[in-house]
C-alpha cells in the first residue's frame, strides 16, 4: 500500500461543477501540500497546511490530521482548471508524493 | 526574484553515457531536494541537500549522485544510463531544511531527460 492514496485517478468534469479530490495518508506528517502540475511538467504549490482549511479564489484545501484525509475542493469549476493535481506529505527532509489526479474540465 | 532554475530542460542521451542536471535555487533558499518522475507516476524522493550536505536519500541505485555548491546551486549526477532512467527530474528548493517548522517548497519546471 502507498504511503500517500489520492482519489479518484482520473476526473471528468463539465464547467460550473464543483469538484473534490480526496488524499488519505499513512505516515506521520508536519504538513501536507496540494500541487498542480500542467502537462509541460512545472508543478505549482497550490497549498501548504498543518491544520483545517485554507482558502485561495476558487481552490479550498482541508485537512483532518487525526483521520489522516485531505480534501481539495474546487468551486465553479473551469477549463483551465484542467491538470493533474497532486497530494505530497511532508516528512523531516522529503516529500513523498501520491500519484495524482487527472482533472479534465470540459467547456 | 527568479525563481527555482533548472538546465537543460530537455535532454537526449544514449544508453551508457552520463549525465549531468543542474539546479539553482530561489535566493536565500538553503536546501535543495530532487525528485524523479516516471511517466504517469507521482515525483520519487531521490536526494535533499541543506548547507551543502546530504540531509536525506531514496531509493535510488549509487549510480545517482549529487552535491550542493556554496552558492547552494546543485548538480544530480547519474552515471550508467539506463532506458528507465528516461522521466522528469525535478528540483525543488526551500528556505531550510524541515523539523520544528515547516517550510514550503517551490519546484523548478523540470529536466525532461530522454535515454535511447
């Protein structure tokens, strides 16, 4: 079993839906990180949290640290929301990353 | 302020040869990680460097080393060139290094490394 599991693998979306991507983890972690990834392969750090929720426009990242379970929400979704978004754990000196979530948003 | 930099961002090599990826941090930002990322995978820990020292190594064959520079800048060495050597390798920089406090990190748009 991985240390870090995202779900679903792959999303299909139509523009306006709200989206949710779930990250459960195994590990003891400091912090957990939300990245976004475009197909030219630069990742972006979306969010950083230790703890509840954060807010940023339309992205919402929450975190249960007893249940181990992030969510990443995305409201009124959009085309160029379409990426791989991925869950990484934060340890003493690495990140250890889940596999990602294909998000395709069509128009 | 440039961010996390990285060279070549493509790369050609034959199996066998060596090769060479190059990093350079955010200013100010003393660790520097590396990661390697198949196609279809998620990104692999490979090294973290802080204050020019290895802090942290993954799983990864002795034909793959690195080292951080005074200036912090680093270089990932892989000797050996195998086919499935071919992915992304992505560097990524952070103020110090984790523990007591975390720091976040910010990613360099990769070495697209391409072994025939």
């Amino acid at each position: 079993k991985n240390e870090v599991e995202q779900s679903p693998q792959n999303l299909t979306a139509q523009e306006g839906e709200f989206i949710t991507i779930n990250c459960s983890y195994s590990v003891g972690i400091s912090a957990l990180h939300w990245l976004q990834q475009h197909p030219g392969g630069g990742i972006v750090s979306l969010f950083m949290l230790s703890s509840g929720k954060k807010k940023h426009g339309r992205l919402i990242a929450t975190i249960n640290i007893q249940e181990k379970h992030s969510s990443l929400h995305i409201t009124a979704s959009h085309p160029r929301d379409s990426a791989v978004y991925i869950c990484a754990v934060c340890g003493n000196y690495k990140l250890t990353f889940g596999k990602g979530t294909l998000l395709t948003v069509n128009p | 302020d440039a961010g996390v930099t990285q060279s070549p961002t493509h790369l050609i090599k034959t199996r066998g040869q060596h090769v060479t990826l190059r990093c350079s941090p955010i200013s100010g930002h003393k660790s520097v990680s590396w990661y390697q990322q198949v196609l279809g995978q998620g990104p692999q820990f490979i090294f973290q460097y802080y204050e020019k020292e290895e802090r942290g190594r993954g799983n990864f064959p002795d034909r793959f080393s690195a080292r951080q520079f005074p200036n912090y800048s680093s270089e990932l060495n892989v000797n050996a060139l195998l086919l499935g050597d071919s992915a992304l390798y992505l560097c990524a920089s952070s103020l110090r290094q984790g523990a007591l406090r975390v720091y976040g990190y910010t990613f360099g748009s990769g070495t697209r490394l391409t072994v025939v």
